[in-house]
C-alpha cells in the first residue's frame, strides 16, 4: 500500500496525471465547441425549412381557393355557357383534375389535399428532422460540457497535489482523487452516443 501511495505522489505520475487530464479536458472543450456549432447549424437549417414549408403552406392554400373558384364558375357555366365553363376548367390544377377523375361526386377527397399539400408537408417533415438533429447536439454539447468540468476538477486536484511536498500525506491523496475523477471522466467519455446524422 505504501508503494501504492509512492507511485501517486511521484514528480513523473503526477506530470503523466496533468497531461492527460488536460488532452481530455481541450478534447471536451473542442468537441463541446464543435457540438455547439452543428446544434446551431441544424436548428438555422430547421428554421429554415420551417419557414419555407410555412410559404409554401400560403401559397398552397391559395392554391385550394383558387381551384374552389374555378370549380365553382366551371360548376355555374358548364350546362348554359359550356365555352365558358371549358375556360375555367383549363385553369384547374392537375390535383383538381386528377380529383375529378378520380370521383366526380366527391372532388375534395383525402388524396386531393395531401397531393396539394405535399411540398409544404416535405418542408415541415425536414424541418423536424433538422431540429431533431440539432437537439442531440444540444445533448452532445451538454454531456461534453460535463466531461470539460470533471477533467478540470480531476486536473485542479493533479495540480495541487503537485504542489504538496513528495512526502507529504495529501499529496497522493489529492493525486488519487484526480486518478479517480479521470477515470469517472473517461467512463463518461466513452459513454457519450455517436450522432447519426
């Protein structure tokens, strides 16, 4: 036990201890830092598709009403006014015509809605994804930023004990704190799930 301590509290495990705590403690640093920015670059990249699915979601229903109004004057002029009514009814969309054909009766079935829908839903879809995506980084970015603080508190302890007399009783108990808080860390570190993107 006594050469235990001895190890612990040798000039050349201690400087070993702060190297290492320190490698691990700027590989969370970066890594929380590298997180950060893809957490950023995928919630930009889901406001933005959620911005164009909202555009797209106007210029759709603008869409839908206009293919009401057509449907309803073609609807009003196909008995009496029959060159009026084939006016109209070459402005339909071709979700309106597929619909039609389709189920003259019905018209606005299911189908006619998500066929005219779909861009907008692809963006809203995406843009879910995006900000999925950017929720893990968060995660990621968070548990790295628990790492940075575990290997500073392991690299403090290093340190001090670095600065106790090679004799002394603190010092391996100082350096066998930072040994166990590196370890804590490394387990950590190792546990933290990759991002499939």
């Amino acid at each position: 036990m006594k050469k235990f301590f001895g190890i612990l509290g040798n000039d050349i495990f201690l400087g070993a201890m702060i190297a290492l705590l320190s490698i691990f403690t700027a590989a969370a640093s970066y890594q929380g830092a590298m997180a950060d920015s893809e957490q950023n670059k995928y919630e930009l990249k889901g406001m933005q598709s959620l911005n164009d699915g909202n555009a797209e979601y106007l210029r759709t229903n603008q869409d839908i009403t206009q293919d009401y109004n057509y449907f309803d004057n073609w609807y009003l002029n196909v008995d009496e006014r029959p060159d009026i009514a084939e006016y109209y009814q070459s402005s339909f969309s071709e979700q309106l015509n597929a619909a039609i054909e389709r189920d003259p009766e019905t018209v606005w079935d299911d189908q006619y809605y998500e066929e005219m829908y779909a861009e907008s839903d692809a963006h809203f879809e995406e843009s879910d994804a995006n900000f999925e995506i950017g929720s893990q980084y968060d995660e990621l970015g968070d548990q790295l930023q628990l790492i940075l603080t575990i290997m500073a508190i392991g690299l403090a302890f290093a340190a001090w004990a670095s600065l106790n007399k090679e004799d002394g009783r603190l010092r391996p108990f100082f350096s066998l704190l930072s040994v166990i808080i590196f370890v804590i860390g490394l387990i950590i570190y190792f546990s933290v799930p990759a991002i499939a993107v």
